[in-house]
C-alpha cells in the first residue's frame, strides 16, 4: 500500500513530461529555430526592422523558438537569383521568405511553395485583406500559397523648380507622350545640365526597367503582353514598336540619362540620393514608394520632398480612354514547402502581417496598404503628402501576367530597350527580335498576332 502514492506520483510525473515534450520549442524535442530569408538594402531597411520586430513578438510566445533572420544584401534580381539557389536544396532552403509577386505561380510549379489554403482558414485576419491583393499570392491551382505585405502603383515624379524654370506650368499633367517629350524638350533648353525625363532601360535595372517604363508605354497604347482570353502571348504589337520607338527618341535626342549610366543597376540610387534633391533631374518614372527614401529615417533624408515634388498618372499614348496607366505588384510572404515547421513558420508570418506590423512597414515603406484597418488607419493616410494620388491609380493600373513563363518573357524585354537605347538595333529589329525570342520560350503555338 505504502508504495501506490509513489506510483501515481510517477505516473503524473510521466504525463507532465509527455506533455511538455509536446510543446512548441520545449527543450525535451531540442531547439527549433525557423530561417527567414528576406531583402535588405541601404536604401530598403523597413522589412528588416519589421521581421527584428515579429522576431522578438514571436520569440516572447514560443519558448524554445529561436527565429533566425537571414537577410540578403541584394538588388531585387540579384535577391531573386539567390533566393532561387537557396530553395533549391531542403537543406538550405527558409522556411519563411520575401517573394515577389510574379514569382509565385513559377515557384508554385517548381515546388518551392507550402499550400497555405487549411491554415489562413483559421487566421481571422486573413478577413482583412483586399480580395483584389489576395489575388497575387494564388496559383494556377486556386490555392493561395503567399499572403500580400503591400501593393504599389507607378507614376511620373518630377522636380517642381526644374521644371518651373523650364517655363512648365505647374501642376503638371501631360495628357500625351507628346507632352512629355515637350516638356523635357524644354528642361533641356533651359539648363543643358539637368536631364530632362528618367526612364529605365536594358537589363541592368532588371525588373525595374519594365515596370517603372516599358509596360507604362505598352499598355498606354491599348497593347498587352498576355491575351487573357486566349492565354497566349501577344506578338508583332505596333504597340510594342511604339513603346521602342518612344525610348529611342527619348534617349538618342539626350533627354534622359546617357545609356551607359541607364545600364547601372545602381542608377537609381542616383536618382533618389542626387539627382532629384539637388535639382538635377527634371522627372522619371518610379513607384508609389518613393517617399520612402526621402521622409525622415529613409536612406536619403529629404526635408525638402514634399515641397519639392510632384506627381502626375503617366499619360496613354494619345490621351485616349482612361487617359491614364500605371503598373502595380508588390510582394509577399509565403512559406517553403520543405519547412519541417509548418505551423511555427505560419504563424511566425501571420505575427509579421498583424495589424501593427504591417501598419509600420506599410507607413515606412509607402506601400498601399492591402489589409483594410491598415488602409483606414489615419497614421497611413497621413504617411506622406501624395497617398491619396497614387492610391488613385489603382483605378488604371495593370498586372504582370503571373505564369511560370514571365520571368523569361520579361527579360527578352528588357533585351529589346537596351538594344534600342544604346542604337544596336531599330525598334522594328528589336520588336521583331523580341517576337522570335517569346515564341522559343513558349512555343509558336502559344503566341498570338495581334
């Protein structure tokens, strides 16, 4: 008898310690670390200090847990390439990582992507995201594989005294791509110095070279890259021709920057670190974000911006309906399909997409907010003097066609403006180059005329 309390003393002894071995992180099952792999540059800092942030939040409600931020040092094609390496193999691959939105349905495909369908059922944030935005974490499938951070928009910005001394009246608006050419006609008249109009070309901006310019050209004129209704790719556009024919003039009559400098990677840098608040540069083509690097902690202060700048919808090609177009995109936060973690990697990214979270980084980033208490919030709408302007744009804007073919089709772009800048090839030679160039990526049978 006197050896039963023992017993049963025993046995809740062994029942604590097979629950407490069920415990996220307990030290029992050995140390759980998640890896978080994301973007950050001296110019981008806002994900870094948003994921330290959820790192401390989630650490504080996971004993044991250990979340290990790995950030990359990289431009965006350069963090997209090394991301790509590190996915490739279950033993480097993250379990939670910064994905582009046109990346998604091609990862989707190589299998890089966890199917988050079953867990966002049960986040009732998930309620709060714009349907519109949830749209670009999806597959081809109908799964939702990545959760928005933010969405953007492109318009043109431009240095108000610069163009004030080139005689422009201001507001600006130019209702035409004539207008434009006009307007840095005359900024280079009035100072020879100052380069009149920013827009990227070839392939050393990469993605930012079709998305902050050539699709503003080529959607402008009524023209696509993709036909939905058929799901081919569209080939031998005069719009496309168009679209050339404009960087052609605009660079071979010197009113942008010289191509060799164009082919920086790093020549935006230059546009938001001098050339802009030192007055010399007249006006580019850039995204919603781009107060970022000027307000106060961004990595180029300007006090001055808000003053200083203005914005304007970048015009279609003759001011024909809707007389305006912008791009959009925007990334996400998805988790790797090979994390032995799956649940702690969810919730380590729904700790990083909560309310405040995502309020900081979409206020430090100048993103447009895609969850709607966010969007309601009065510290966003007050973030910056020109919210309220490029969220408009979100009526005319337009999305990069998210299949698995994208990222070729796009740089077969980029290959045709920097043939055109830098005078290799006519804009009919590269048109028609890009033409042959999509049809040995998709198949002939998979393009349509048009």
């Amino acid at each position: 008898m006197a050896r039963r309390p023992l017993t049963v003393l025993s046995l809740l002894a062994a029942a604590v310690l097979a629950l407490a071995s069920c415990t996220p992180g307990n030290p029992a099952e050995g140390p759980k670390t998640i890896k978080v792999v994301y973007q950050k540059t001296d110019a981008f800092t806002a994900l870094d200090t948003m994921f330290q942030s959820a790192k401390k939040e989630f650490e504080a409600a996971n004993q044991g847990v250990t979340v290990e931020l790995q950030p990359i040092q990289a431009n965006d094609d350069d963090y997209g390439t090394k991301l790509a390496l590190a996915l490739r193999s279950p033993s480097t691959a993250p379990d939670v990582f910064y994905e582009d939105t046109f990346k998604v349905r091609s990862d989707v495909d190589a299998g890089y992507l966890l199917n988050l369908d079953s867990r966002l059922g049960g986040w009732a944030d998930w309620e709060k995201f714009d349907d519109a935005a949830k749209e670009a974490g999806k597959a081809d499938d109908g799964g939702t594989y990545a959760v928005p951070l933010g969405t953007d928009t492109r318009a043109i910005w431009y240095n108000k005294k610069v163009l004030q001394a080139a005689g422009v009246a201001l507001p600006w608006r130019p209702a035409s791509w004539q207008e434009i050419l006009d307007t840095a006609r005359k900024v280079k008249a009035n100072d020879p110095s100052v380069i009149p109009f920013n827009m990227y070309a070839g392939k050393g901006t990469g993605e930012g070279t079709v998305m902050q310019g050539f699709y503003e050209l080529l959607y402008g004129t009524g023209a696509s890259l993709y036909d939905q209704d058929s799901k081919k790719w569209v080939v031998g556009s005069s719009g496309f021709k168009d679209s050339l024919t404009f960087l052609k003039t605009l660079y071979s009559e010197n009113l942008a920057v010289a191509p060799a400098e164009a082919l920086d990677p790093n020549v935006w840098k230059k546009v938001f670190g001098e050339w802009f608040p030192q007055g010399k540069l007249g006006a580019t083509v850039e995204g919603s974000y781009s107060p970022s690097f000027w307000q106060k902690g961004g990595s180029y202060e300007w006090p001055g911006y808000a003053e200083e700048m203005g914005v304007a919808p970048f015009p279609t090609q003759n001011g024909q309906a809707p007389g305006a177009v912008s791009m959009s995109g925007g990334w996400t936060l998805a988790v790797g399909a090979e994390t032995k973690q799956a649940d702690l990697a969810f919730n380590f990214l729904t700790t990083a997409l909560n309310a405040k979270n995502s309020l900081d980084f979409t206020v430090a980033s100048s993103q447009i907010a895609v969850r709607n208490d966010v969007a309601a919030d009065a510290g966003y709408q007050s973030a910056n003097p020109f919210v309220k302007d490029v969220s408009a744009l979100v009526s005319v804007t337009h999305y990069r066609p998210a299949t698995s073919d994208y990222p070729r089709i796009s740089a077969a772009v980029q290959e045709a403006t920097e043939a055109v800048i830098t005078g290799s090839k006519t804009p009919e030679q590269a048109a028609a180059d890009y033409d042959a160039a999509v049809a040995g990526i998709v198949g002939g049978d998979k393009t349509v005329r048009k």
